[in-house]
C-alpha cells in the first residue's frame, strides 16, 4: 500500500531534551516537506527537501532541522524542543514536476507536547 | 507572496441541508487550488483541485467547487451534507513558481447536526 508513516504519532517530552519525528514513504517520491498545524493557522511548512541531499527552508524552520540522506525518509529534528513546538505536525511527499502538485500525500501526523 | 483566506472558522449545518465553505486566495501569478479535508485524528485527504481548464471541478464525496479568478475565489460547495461530513476542511494554494510548497488557509471546521 502506497503510503507515508511517521513516527511516534504522539509524544510528550521537556523542554531541551532532543528527539526525532520520522518520515518514511514507499512510493519512491522525490519531493518531501514537513508542515506544523496549528490552531487557527493551518497548515505552514517547516522544512522541504527536492531529492536527496537537498533540502530548504519553507515558512517556519527556526528551531528544526532536517535531513534527506536516503531517498524514502526525511527525518524531522528537533535539538532544543520549546513549548511553543507544540504542535501537530504532518510530512508529506510526492513526485517532482508540476503536473504533480495534485497528487501530494500526507502522513497520519504527529502530535507533539512540549512541556 | 501567496495567501489564502477561509472566512469562516465553523460552519454549523443540519443533515441533508446545502453547504458553502468559502476561499479566497491572493497571487500574482498563476495559481493552482485545492481543498482538503482532514477528518478527526487522521491526516489530509485531497478532496479536489484546480489545475487549470473547466472552472467547475468536481471531487470526491460528492463535493465541488468553483474557480473564479475576477474574485480569486475556490469556494467548495455540496448540494446535501451527511452526518460523516463533518470534519475539518482546508483550501491551499501552489504555483508552478513556489517549488510546489501548498499555502494553507486557517482551515474550516463543518459540523453537520442531525
């Protein structure tokens, strides 16, 4: 099944301790982003990456970073994890090109609590 | 820079009534739109899009919306909702020029009343 896992789906931690959210899609997608949901602001995105190693800043990257070392993960990296890091967080993937803007797939996400 | 607007953050409706979620969008350039809808504690599902051609576009769960540049509006529309409708709902935006990052609104929570 095509798909796009992350991992964990939920997690609670403290500020400063760091911890990774994984990314993984079987669908051999070269485009990957990770996006913040938060209330009453939608979905921004935090990071993407156009194919292995290479990545950008989309919106919202201050406190995150991100790697494209294979082709099928793209890790989410938090070092420093703040409060205002709370947040439900979805990565996403899909092909290169522009006729494929509409095929883009979403993980199930990650809801994330900093305390 | 892109934008998009949802102008109403809950829309109450009864079953079997007619529904309207609104979106407004800002670009300068050609743009390409979609709605998604994000049913509770599970990720985005694409429910259509626009790419270009016909204005009227018709998704899933018997969903459509219009395209309309002169208002640059995407307004999604469903002649009968069902209980199962109920969920929350997202237009975004792209363009061929912005490395295909989607530009969300602030997203529309429909709840349909039996």
């Amino acid at each position: 099944e095509a798909q796009v896992t992350q991992n964990p789906r939920y997690l609670i931690t403290v500020t400063g301790k760091k911890l990774t959210v994984t990314c993984s899609q079987n669908m051999n997608h070269e485009y990957m982003s990770w996006y913040r949901q938060d209330p009453g602001l939608g979905l921004r995105q935090i990071y993407y990456s156009m194919n292995v190693e290479v990545t950008d800043k989309g919106d919202v990257p201050e406190g995150y970073k991100v790697s494209r070392k294979e082709k099928r993960n793209f890790p989410l990296i938090l070092e420093s994890p703040s409060p205002n890091q709370t947040s439900l967080y979805f990565c996403a993937s899909r092909l290169r090109g522009e006729r494929n803007y509409n095929e883009q797939f979403f993980g199930p996400g990650t809801r994330l609590t900093v305390l | 820079a892109q934008s998009v607007t949802q102008l109403d953050s809950q829309v109450p409706v009864f079953e079997e009534a007619p529904v309207e979620l609104r979106c407004n969008y800002s670009s300068s350039v050609s743009v390409y739109l979609f709605w998604y809808v994000q049913y509770p504690n599970q990720g985005l599902q694409l429910l259509l899009k626009y790419l270009s051609g016909s204005t009227l576009v018709k998704g899933i769960n018997g969903f459509e919306a219009e395209f309309n540049k002169s208002q640059t509006s995407f307004h999604l529309r469903k002649p009968s909702v069902h209980i199962s409708d109920t969920a929350e709902y997202f237009c975004a935006v792209t363009s061929p020029s912005n490395t295909g990052k989607l530009i969300f609104g602030q997203g529309t929570t429909l709840q349909v009343k039996p």
